[in-house]
C-alpha cells in the first residue's frame, strides 16, 4: 500500500510527459509563479525524483550488462568492445536525465521559501534535506562517470546554461559532501510520511558510496560508520529470499518503488527459462560461475571440493542463490541443460515434459547453460513481467564499503572481519559467531583482504548493478573483458567432445589470476567449449564521452580526451 501511495503520486499526479529529454515547464509544477504553494506540492515535486528514468542505470540490469558478470547468446554491447563514441545514446540519456533531475531539485530549492510561513522549520528542513539529497546523488554519478561537469545550484536562464563551461570535479565533490551533510544532518531517521521516502541513513551511504568512487578512504569508513552506529538496519536473514521480497526490508536502505498496475515495471521474458515461456536470451556468464569460493573459502582451482564435473556442488550457497543450479526446480520445472535431458519434470504435474532449455531441442537456447535465479519468482512467469522495488542501497554495502576503506587505509582490526564474515556468514544462514561452522575470514594481510573483499562483493551483488562501478573505480575493465566470453559447443560437437567422453559441464578447471578472474582459454584451445564473441575494452571509457548534442549548442563544453 506504501508503495501504492507513493507511485500513484508520482506517476499520476507528476509529469505526465515524463518521457520527453527536454522538460522546461513540467505539468506537475504548473508554473514557479503558482506552484510550490504549500507542503504537498513541495513534495509532490520531489516526487518525481524517486521516479525510475532518474535512476535509469540502476536497473533492468542496465550496467551489468557491460560486465564480465554477463553473457548474451552471441551478442555484445558497445562498452565491451571499446565502441562508446560521442553519440552513444546511454551517455547521452545518463546526462540528460541527471541534469534534469538536478534541475527538479534546483527549482524546489529556490521555491521552497514559499511555504516558510506555513510549516514548521522541522518539515522546512526535512525537505531541502531531501532535494539536496537528490541533487548530490546525481551530481556524484556524473563526476564518476564524465570527470569534470557543469557545476549549477541555481536554475539557469538559457544564456547562462549556453555559456558554462565544466567545473573541477574537485569543486564539483566539495558541493555534493556539502549536500550531503545538510541531507544527514535534517533528514529523519524513518520517513516522516506514510510513504517511503529517503532518510538520514540513506544520505550517511550515499556519502560514503560516493566517497568509495573517488577513493577518498576515510570519508567512507566516517561515512559508513555512521551509518552503523544508527542502529537501524540490518541483514535480511536468508539471502535468496531478500530478492524475491517486494516488501522495504530492514536491509534496505534505499529504494525505488515500481507497480505493474501503474505502469512502472519491466520484462522479465528474456531471463526466464525456455521451459517456462521465457526466452532465456540473457545467462549470468561463466565467470561469474567460477568466481563464487568453495565452502572451505578457497578459490575453485585451488580447493580439494570442487568438481568441474558438478560446479555448484560445495560452493557458497549465494551461488545457487544467483544461478539456477542443475537439477533443481525454477518456475514449476526442473533445470538440466544437458544434452541428453531431452525431457524434465514439471514439478506440480509430476509430468515429463519436453525440455527446451538444452541443444538437444534447438541451437538457439543454452548458450552456456546457465540461467539467473536471483530475482525470479513465479510472477515473473506468469505475468511475464515484474515491479520489484529496485533496491538502489542495502545495508550490506555499507558493511563492505567500510570494510574495503579501513583496508586501503591499513586500519585493519577485528571491525573489518567482523564486517566481512557479518555479510558471509548470512549467506550461509549461520551466526558470525560461529566461525567454524563457514569460511570465516581471519587473515589480517592488506594483499589478502584486498582480493577477498573484491571477490566478496563480486558475489555478494552479482547482477546488482555494482559489478560495472567496483571495475570502473578499481582500473580493471581491462582485464574483465580482455578475454572472450565462451560458451557451449553446437550440439554435435558438445555430444562428441564433452557429454558423450564424460566430462559435463566443465570439462577442465579454470584457473583463477590474483584479480580474481577466471581463465578458459586453454578449455577452449583444448576443443571442449566455443567461442561465443570477442571482448575488447578501450581505456578511454573509463571517462564517458560528454553527448555530442551538448557540445553542439554549447562550444564551452569541451570532450573528454579521444572520443
């Protein structure tokens, strides 16, 4: 019902053109000289900014799908083979819609003073709180992703926005600590409304999130600490479940809330299982498989437990949570994409059905034999659509951000395991405080913790739109796509050269680089998997190119170096 309230208000009330780039004089604010009139459209206002196109990176697994985290049958996106130009429409539309949405919360800021006699100084803060919020939000994605910005607190005539040039990121993050602070300092503790609106911990996680883009370490562990020592979240107790919750759990720190009955949801065909009526187009790629440690915390090629043969058997348990393991039931059917398993059991019929999700019965499904079971309810089947709240900030990154700055700045104590092993031992459905009963993290090395905390978030938020800004910001997009993906042989040669010779799945161990990333190019060169399509990153994407369009009306606006 919360959510209910909140989006029938925003998608109803506010904007309804909202899909339009260019918005000078938005329906839901009628005009500034009428508008802003009392509290309720203060809010309505800032209503707009919990709206999905504000945050468009965050999900439909926009940014996962530029990662090593995913595999596409035998298709690939620009940011993976070093092909973003000027005219790449995802700058184009990241830009566009952060300045808009900074532009929705300039113009609360300056308006608000005309409800100053009519509300209390509380409620008066609580809002400009909550647009600085915002306004620091989407400033922080824009010096992350394009360097230095045009810099802009203040609506701007045309004149104006035509002859600004780009603001220092420096001065640039100044601004945005500011509004944070202010954010941290007025927002409450829980929302002040029946809806869920953004609080003080939120502001206190943005902080430190947007202080981990900029490796500023000890504005993040302040930042995070802060945010622990509120009291106020905690760890959902089973990890799978958390993801097939619609419910604001107390992990949740921010989120954007969507409803299939108001518009606001998204397709889910592509990522569910043929069987099932999906398409299966999109697959968690092998990396990310082989990434996930044993249960006794080593490495896949380095642990006594693994079996290539059975690569879910003995792994930690938030691998089976993210990936469909073989055997088990996903949406009512039991999963096999082996080449003999020409029919499965439909679970609720105790049928045997025809099983399209293996090469037996079509070349165009089981790329790689992996499908994502993170997310995937029977909703999803049965609608073939999904409105999940789009979880933009949970409390487990906030454990591993100030767990990953006290080990950049060599302040390691028992707070960083503790941190670590609170966010493992859940995955494991056991206390922290039983150490011996999963792979608890003991070593106090700076080397060791460094590639532990990376790989633990590489599974802890695997296709949750983190993968993309842990590569961007630690200088490894490079080697996560220097390789191919692979996937499975057509399906003659996958009988003759793997299933037929006894060795599916894997045939062979990849080995795992000190970066964590997993090789398979000797499986390949032996003969036993495919090459599905080159990856190629360019260097320069690490900084976005600034949209073409921009730099078309407004020559002060110079490129990022070679695009």
């Amino acid at each position: 019902m919360k959510i209910k309230i909140l989006l029938t208000s925003i998608l109803f009330t506010l904007i309804p053109a909202a899909c339009a780039d260019l918005d000078l004089n938005p329906l839901s604010e009628a005009s500034n000289e009428n508008w802003y009139s009392d509290q309720t459209e203060v809010e309505m206002a800032l209503n707009d900014l919990y709206r999905s196109y504000a945050w468009f990176l965050e999900h439909n697994f926009e940014t996962d799908r530029w990662t090593d985290d995913w595999a596409q049958r035998q298709y690939i996106y620009d940011y993976q083979v070093g092909a973003v130009s000027s005219e790449w429409d995802k700058s184009r539309t990241m830009w566009s819609y952060s300045y808009r949405a900074i532009s929705r919360a300039n113009r609360v800021l300056e308006n608000i003073y005309k409800i100053e006699e009519t509300v209390a100084e509380e409620v008066l803060n609580r809002l400009k709180a909550e647009a600085l919020f915002f306004r620091a939000c989407f400033y922080s994605r824009l010096i992350t992703l394009y360097g230095d910005v045009p810099l802009s607190t203040e609506t701007l005539t045309i004149e104006k926005a035509f002859a600004m040039g780009r603001t220092s990121k420096e001065t640039v993050l100044e601004q945005i600590y500011r509004d944070f602070d202010f954010a941290i300092e007025y927002l409450p503790l829980e929302s002040s409304t029946d809806v869920k609106r953004t609080t003080k911990g939120a502001a206190l996680a943005f902080k430190a999130r947007t202080a981990l883009w900029q490796s500023d370490w000890l504005t993040v562990k302040e930042a995070a600490q802060a945010c622990m020592d509120l009291k106020k979240y905690s760890l959902y107790p089973d990890y799978g479940e958390y993801f097939r919750s619609k419910k604001f759990e107390d992990e949740t720190i921010f989120a954007i809330p969507r409803s299939i009955s108001l518009g606001e949801s998204w397709s889910t065909t592509n990522f569910i299982i043929r069987t099932a009526g999906g398409a299966g187009v999109a697959q968690p790629s092998w990396e990310l498989l082989a990434t996930y440690p044993c249960t006794d915390g080593l490495p896949i090629d380095e642990s006594p437990l693994f079996n290539p043969r059975n690569p879910f058997e003995n792994r930690d348990p938030r691998c089976a949570e993210t990936i469909v393991e073989f055997g088990t039931a996903i949406l009512d059917y039991i999963y096999d994409p082996h080449p003999d398993a020409t029919r499965i059991l439909q679970v609720s019929t105790g049928r045997m059905v025809t099983n399209k999700d293996t090469k037996s019965y079509t070349q165009h499904c089981s790329y790689n034999g992996l499908m994502l079971r993170k997310y995937v309810t029977q909703e999803w089947a049965d609608l073939s659509n999904t409105d999940f709240p789009i979880v933009i900030m949970r409390y487990a990154d906030v454990l591993l951000m100030y767990a990953e700055a006290k080990i950049e700045l060599n302040d390691i104590d028992q707070s960083v395991l503790d941190a670590i092993n609170m966010v493992r031992s859940r995955a494991y459905g056991i206390d922290i405080s039983a150490t011996s009963e999963y792979p608890s993290v003991t070593t106090k090395n700076q080397t060791e913790l460094r590639k532990t905390l990376r790989t633990e978030r590489r599974i802890e938020f695997a296709w949750e739109q983190r993968r993309f800004w842990d590569l961007q910001r630690w200088g490894l997009f490079e080697e996560a796509l220097a390789r191919p993906y692979y996937g499975l042989l057509p399906i003659t040669d996958l009988k003759e050269k793997v299933s037929d010779a006894g060795l599916w799945f894997w045939p062979m161990t990849p080995e795992i680089d000190d970066n964590g990333f997993p090789n398979f190019d000797p499986m390949y060169d032996a003969g036993y998997i495919a090459k599905m399509i080159d990856r190629n990153f360019d260097p320069k994407q690490y900084l976005w190119p600034i949209p073409n369009s921009e730099r078309l009306i407004n020559e002060n606006i110079k490129q990022n170096p070679h695009y």
